[in-house]
C-alpha cells in the first residue's frame, strides 16, 4: 500500500481551515487507497517563508514511493521558483505529489 504524508498550512492560525484541510487530505487518501501516515501542520506560517517546520519534517519522511499530499499549490509555497525547487526535491526522493 502507498504510504501517503499530508501537509497542511495557515497562515493566520485558522484552526478551521486547517480542519477542512485535514478532512480533504483523509478523504483523497481513502479515494485512491493510500495509507495516510501523518499530517503535519505549519500554523501561523506564511507560504513565502521558507523556515517551515512542519514541512520539513514532511519532507523528510517521504520514500521512494511515498506521496505528499497537499490541498492546493499555495500551501507550499507562493513563489513559482520555490515550488518547483520543491517538487524537484520530492522527486528526487522518489516520491511524488498530489493534491486533494
């Protein structure tokens, strides 16, 4: 079974995005039959910093096989130069990324 890590961010500590979120990311995983593993939360943390604990700890779970599942390209990161620098690293694990 695939083994999927989600990641989650707000920027201003919206507990109730981060819960819709959280239930987007359950429900993609059970669609496509993933076992989800954890999700790890940035909040309170800007898309444009790049000092992000709970996506480095993400990233540094993810396998060769494994998935990072996020919401929408902007929970990553908002500059374009950043997010594909981003999607190189995860590919270079031999992971990929999907968006619920």
């Amino acid at each position: 079974m695939i083994q999927a890590i989600g990641y989650i961010r707000s920027a201003t500590r919206n507990a109730s995005a981060l819960k819709r979120q959280r239930n987007a990311i359950r429900a993609h995983c059970r669609l496509n039959g993933w076992s989800l593993v954890h999700i790890y939360a940035d909040d309170g943390v800007s898309g444009i910093t790049l000092n992000r604990p709970g996506l480095d700890t993400a990233l540094s779970g993810l396998r060769a096989g494994s998935v990072l599942v996020i919401t929408a390209s902007g929970r990553l990161f908002r500059r374009v130069d950043a997010f594909a620098a981003l999607k190189t690293r995860i590919a270079v694990t031999g992971a990929r990324l999907s968006c619920a």
